[in-house]
C-alpha cells in the first residue's frame, strides 16, 4: 500500500472512510478496475480513525451504522464504541478485497479541471497525477476548528484537539479543562472527570442531552444475528423507521419534539442534585436545534465535587490557566479544545478549481455551499461529493446517506462510460431549482427556526449541512442517475450538449 502514484487513474477517490471505502467497493463491484483511494491518514476509518478520545462511541444506533451490504452481527452493543466501528471498517475493506487500491500518507493539495485533456490534474504529497473523475469523499467533520481565544498559542500546558487526542499526555492529577459541551465534549468529560485531580468544564450554550439507551447485545441476540436469517435485517429496519419518525419533529413542527424536551429534562433532574448546576445546564432553545446528545453519564460527572461547569465566558488564555469575564484566572495543566469543526466551509473547497479557473470555495462564497444533490457542481465537471451540501443528519445514520451517493456516482460514472461522455456537470439551472427547494424547505426546520446557533448554519445563517426531508426521500431521488439535468460533453468533441 505503500506503492507509487500512477500516472493517471480514471476514478480518483479522496478520503478513506465509510464513503471512500463503500465507493470503492461499489466501483469494484461494477468492474472499474482502474480507481484509486487516497488518504492524508495511515488506515481507513477516516472520522473512526482520527477520533480516539475515551470515551468515543456512536450515537447512532449500531445496527444502522453499517453498511446494508456488509451487516455486522458482533457488534457488542447498541450504541457501538469507537474501536469496534474502526474494527469492522477495516474487516470490510478486507473482506472485499479492495485495499490494493488505497494509498495512504498521501495528501491532495490542489486539483484543477484541465478542459483541453477533459481531465483533473492532480497534486498530492506523492506526487503529480491525472483523473477522468474526482469523487470527494473525506468528509464533513475532519478538519478541526480550533477556537479563537487571545493567548491560547502561548499556553504553556499539553493543548489538543478532541480529534487529534494526545494518549502521551497522562491526565492523571491533572488540572484539566475542557472547552466545548457538543457532542464529543461530552463524552471526553466523565472520562476525564475519573482521572484528572479537578475538572473545568466551559459552557457557551448548555446542549439538550437525552439519555443513553445504550446496552450490551445478549448471546442469543448475537447467535440470531448470526444464524437466523433475516433477524438482523428485520431489527435493522425496526430501527431505520423508528429513527425515521423524527424527521416531522424537525421539519416540520417543533411541538412533536415535546417528549424529547420531558426526557431531556427528566435525564437533568436525575443526573444533578445541585439546582443551580440544574440552571446552568438548562437549554434556552428548542429542542433539535443544534444536535439532539446523549447520555447517562454527563450530567452525573457535571455534578462531582471535582468538576466545575464554567459559564462565564472565556477572556483570554494565558501560559497557565483559563481567565473568563468575571475576572477569575483558574489554573490549567492540559486543555483539552472540543469546538467542533470545519462544517461550512469546507477546506478543500479552496483547493479545487473548476472550469474557469475558480476555486470552488470562490463559486461558493456568495451562495454559500451548494451542490445539485448533494452531490455534483455546475462549472466543475466530474466531480462528485458524498456527504456533500445538505446531505447531513441529525437523526439517523449518515451510512444511509452516503450509499445512496454512491449509487448516484456510479450510475454517472457507468453513463460516461456507456455514452462515450469526457465532461458531466449540472446545468446551472438544475442546481438553482434543487438549491431554491431545499432552503425553501428549510425555513420552517427546527435548525431555521429553534432559536440557537449551530455548526449547521454559516455566516449568512443559511443552513448548508443538513437534509431537510426523509431520508428515504434522499434516496428516491438519487436511485437513478439523471443525465437530463445534466450537460455532457461527448469524448473527441469541442461542442457541449445537452444529454438527454
Ligand atoms: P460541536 O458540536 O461543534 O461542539 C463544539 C462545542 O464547542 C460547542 O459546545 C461550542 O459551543 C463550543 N465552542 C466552539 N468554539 C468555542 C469557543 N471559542 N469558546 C467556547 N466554546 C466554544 O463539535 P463536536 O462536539 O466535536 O461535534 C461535532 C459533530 O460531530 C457532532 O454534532 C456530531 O455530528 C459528530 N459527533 C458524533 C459523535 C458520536 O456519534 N458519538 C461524537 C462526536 C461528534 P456553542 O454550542 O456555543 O457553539
């Protein structure tokens, strides 16, 4: 794996996670040999791989996040801990015997649509190559977003990132503190709250945080699973649709969110006796405005004689500790920065240029992130996202999502090949009637409407992350590859035309 670049590969996959993975996969299966996986990371796993934090497991039910070609029946849990996703991601790349086609330790600086050759031109940490098609799949939440707080760069102390978890650096009798209470702060907090000496948690804005219907599988589940056929598929669906009842809650009436909001609460008053810790971790939005979290451990780790919640904002980081705005200066030996990541403004966005010589983060700076589907850009042919523009979820598994991309990629990539097509992009027309769909269809979601500001929205507000529909509506709509919204540039030919 190790292996040199080719000098050209006709499907040029970029990152090694579930979506890189199940698209090489699903090539494979459709006999294009000629395609290559290339990661910045040592190992596929993308998102599984890089977070390592204790703590770390899926908030998505187990039995949804898997692949539906690749069911996993030892999954030890409901809700599955990090290492045994990273586990059974690396078991499907061998099982499906793709891995001689994955590059690690190789990073994709620029890319640029050559319109004379009808190919990218690709530059990586490896070197020079060129790709009939670039399919974007090194997902939405890997780049970290640091916060920008004075001082923090002359912090004398071990700092890291929730995703980049520093394991040399041992919290024991430690003063810790952690900024950030999304979803992965809370569940680094009670591990941390086990070792550290003393514990500061930083608030900005307390989250919703259910409880954790989290347990381990019995044997015989596990042995039905395995043997009985149809049992997991069955349990699998019994899931998908439960999930599925949420959507109406977020798009449609916030109200239906009611028993969340009383199991939320309820989960408040069991896990902290302190009333004024009851307050401060108390939300003032609606429910499903940011991330629905879960837990059973928060708030009782909130509550412990060794960790403080800190509400005051931060001020200034100096080279030993923490001040906030009420002036106090608290003492810190490892900080610990959980804020979250890139989501918006996608970075590499900046690196691919299109057919008139723009970055896509250029095309993208008025409108915002936008692609037709999720997926495809007018003015930059055969490129492809998974989990592209408003593909997110707050409610079900992202796997569901990303197969159905997939799908979509490679019915455009076999229509290529089947039509003799060198270009394929959306006409700018289709883009703007899907786009205008999918923001009118956002203003009356909990995300537009619920009173909080989220990683879902960028700087103009407008919400460019997540699906506002079912996602089995998703799913109908990118079943079949439509090359009617498309213009197609047929291979040995100067004229565009529309293919339909
Ligand atoms: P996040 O949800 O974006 O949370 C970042 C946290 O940092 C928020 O509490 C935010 O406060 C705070 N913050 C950011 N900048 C700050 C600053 N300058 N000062 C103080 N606080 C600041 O990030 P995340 O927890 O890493 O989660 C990101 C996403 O990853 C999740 O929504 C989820 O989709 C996924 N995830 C999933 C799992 C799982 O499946 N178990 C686990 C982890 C992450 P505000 O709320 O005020 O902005």
């Amino acid at each position: 794996m190790s292996d040199s670049l080719p000098r050209h590969t006709r499907v040029l996959v970029i990152g090694a996670g579930f979506a890189g993975l199940g698209m090489a996969i699903k090539l494979d299966e459709a006999g294009f040999g000629d395609f290559l996986v290339v990661d910045k990371g040592d190992d596929v796993g993308g998102t599984w791989r890089d977070n390592t934090y204790p703590g770390a497991a899926c908030d998505v039910p187990s039995q949804l996040y898997s692949f539906s070609f690749a069911l996993n029946p030892d999954w030890s849990r409901s809700f599955s801990p990090q290492p045994e996703i990273q586990a059974y991601l690396r078991k499907v790349a061998a099982d499906f015997q793709v891995l001689d086609r994955f590059r690690f330790g190789v990073e994709v600086r620029d890319a640029a649509w050559d319109e004379e050759a009808q190919q990218w031109q690709v530059s990586t940490s490896a070197g020079d190559l060129t790709a009939d098609a670039l399919v974007n799949a090194s997902g939405a939440l890997s780049e970290p977003k640091l916060p920008d707080i004075a001082g923090i760069e002359d912090f004398t102390g071990e700092v890291f990132h929730s995703s980049r978890w520093d394991h040399h650096t041992d919290l024991t009798g430690k003063r810790v503190a952690v900024i950030g209470t999304g979803a992965s702060a809370i569940q680094i907090v009670p591990e941390v709250a086990e070792r550290a000496a003393h514990l500061d948690v930083y608030q900005r804005t307390a989250p919703w945080v259910m409880p954790r219907g989290d347990r381990a599988y019995r044997r015989l589940e596990r042995f039905a699973f395995r043997h009985v056929p149809g049992v997991q598929r069955a349990y699998r669906t019994g899931i998908y649709w439960g999930r599925e009842c949420f959507v109406p809650a977020f798009t449609v009436n916030p109200k239906l969110a009611a028993p969340a909001r009383k199991m939320a609460l309820a989960n408040i008053e069991r896990g902290i006796s302190d009333p004024a810790l009851r307050e401060k971790v108390t939300p003032h939005f609606e429910i499903g405005c940011k991330r629905i979290l879960i837990s059973n451990d928060y708030y009782p780790a909130l509550d412990r004689p060794d960790v403080d919640l800190v509400t005051d904002p931060i001020t200034e980081v100096t080279p030993t500790g923490i001040r906030t705005a009420d002036g106090s200066l608290r003492d810190v030996d490892v900080l610990i920065v959980a804020t979250g990541f890139h989501t918006t403004d996608m970075p590499i966005a900046a690196h691919l240029k299109g057919r008139d010589g723009r970055t896509l983060a250029d095309a993208w700076r008025e409108s915002g992130m936008t692609a037709y589907k999720g997926t495809t850009v007018n003015g930059f042919p055969n490129l492809f996202f998974i989990v592209g523009p408003n593909t997110g979820l707050g409610h079900s598994s992202m796997v569901f999502i990303i197969e159905s991309q997939i799908t979509y990629i490679r019915g455009a990539l076999q229509a290529m090949g089947e039509r003799g097509i060198s270009a394929l992009e959306p006409r700018a027309d289709a883009q703007a009637a899907w786009t205008a769909d999918v923001q009118r269809r956002m203003r009356r979601t909990v995300w537009s409407t619920g009173g909080c500001a989220s990683w879902y929205l960028d700087d103009h507000g407008r919400n460019t992350t997540l699906w506002p529909r079912t996602t089995f509506k998703f799913r109908e709509l990118l079943r079949r590859f439509d090359i009617e919204a498309y213009d197609a540039l047929p291979r040995m030919s100067s004229t565009k035309e529309t293919a339909a």
